[in-house]
C-alpha cells in the first residue's frame, strides 16, 4: 500500500520550505498539485527544478471560471464532481505508490487539499506536512509584528457581506484579510467605515516574484490578484525601554 502525503510549501518562496517538505518533493516518484486550466499553478512553480527527472505530474485542474458564481449551485456542483472525481483517482494510485501531493501554504489553513482529505478518510493513508501559512509570510515581508500582548487576531473573508464584515473589522485588533480579489472596494470601504483604513496593508504575492507591498489607502486598484492579503495589524500592549 502506497500513501498520500500532502506537503505544505509554505508562502511562496522555495527557501521558506521545511526540511522535511523538501525531502519528500525530491524523493516522490508521483506528485499531484491544483492549477487553473492554461497555467502551472503556484505550487508547481515553488518546486521548480526540484523535482526528479522520472517523476510523473497529475495536474488537477479546476472546472471553474470567473463567469460562474462562487455562491451559485452550478458553482458548488462542478467543484464537488472536481474533487469527488480526484479522490477516487488518488486513492486508485495509493494502492501501490506514494503520491505527494502540494499545497500552498499549511494544508490545514484553508487548503483546498481538505476536500481531498475529507474524501480520502478511511480508504488510504494519509500523511500531512505541515507549511508556514501565507499570512504569516506576508507579515514578515511588511517587516512589523502583527499582534502584541493581549491583541485579538482575526482572519476574515474579504467574501463575507459588507455589513458583516465591517462590523467584524470594529471588533477585532489585528487583520488579516484573505479572498480578497475583486472584494477589495468592498475591504477598503469596510476599513474605511471602522476608521482603520490608514493602517492597512496590501500585499500581492508575498515572497513570491512580483511581490508587491503598499499602504492600502494608496492603491488605486478597484482589484488584486488571487495571492493577495490585507493586513491590520494590532497596537498591543508593548514592552519598550522607560527611562
């Protein structure tokens, strides 16, 4: 019997990998990653030219486009099908090799390798590797601490209703703020309302090519790209020097 190891690649930046990810993406003979159809997916390019010569790659490619509504039912049925199909298929190849498969991030941090992991329970082994979460990457390339003391970390949805999400932003210290996207008017307005506009972050592609790090009050944009984070951070109790 084979195995399924999903290895956490951390935010971007290959050297930001652990040890033990990086053994195994050289090691596998069978890797597997998500990719949207017509390009090579993020996690593909994090191990680019680490791979084995001889390894075989299983692009799973999402059935979605941008014309379909995250929320709609014909939305909610492809991805379902998507994963439903992807599990039988894996499970199929673990009966007798191991597969690796890569994830952005930590895998148990909104991966998308969890619709897989529900699917797989009970027919394969499965092992997890874990991988420095996206936002902690981003944190670290602002160069500031995002929480100190007794401050109250929340990560919201940039997809949650305006109103919901505003009064989320009046109720919390520090910010990180994913799914961003084509939700940013709605992000900044929501900031705006709470008066923490003026502390904002956003940061594109955090440690990876083309990262891009701005006061969000100073972007024009009216969107940003998938790899995108907000960023508030907290005000805690500090510690520094008395005279």
């Amino acid at each position: 019997m084979g195995r399924i190891i999903c290895c956490g690649l951390g935010p971007g930046d290959p050297d930001l990998m652990s040890v033990r990810a990086d053994r195994e993406v050289r090691a596998a003979r069978h890797v597997a990653y998500f990719r949207k159809r017509g390009r090579p997916g993020v996690a593909r390019r994090i191990v680019d030219g680490m791979l084995a010569e001889d390894v075989r790659e299983y692009p799973m490619e999402y059935p979605v486009t941008t014309e379909v509504a995250f929320d709609s039912p014909d939305y909610v049925h492809l991805l379902a099908g998507f994963y439903d199909a992807w599990a039988e298929r894996l499970a199929q190849l673990a009966r007798t090799v191991d597969v690796v498969v890569l994830c952005e991030g930590d895998p148990y941090f909104y991966g998308s390798f969890m619709h897989l992991h529900s699917r797989l329970q009970g027919r394969v082994e499965i092992e997890v590797i874990a991988g420095i979460p996206g936002m902690a990457g981003c944190w670290n390339a602002v160069g500031l601490p995002i929480a100190l003391g007794d401050d109250v970390l929340t990560v919201l949805m940039g997809t949650l209703p305006e109103d919901e999400f505003a009064r989320r932003v009046r109720n919390s210290d520090a910010l990180v703020i994913m799914k961003t996207g084509r939700n940013l008017m709605k992000i900044r307005r929501g900031l705006a309302a709470a008066g923490r506009l003026g502390q904002a972050w956003l940061i594109e592609r955090g440690t990876m090519p083309g990262e891009r790090i701005a006061r969000l009050e100073d972007v024009e944009n009216t969107e940003c790209p998938y790899f995108a984070i907000v960023l508030v951070h907290g005000q805690g109790r500090r510690t520094d020097s008395v005279e």
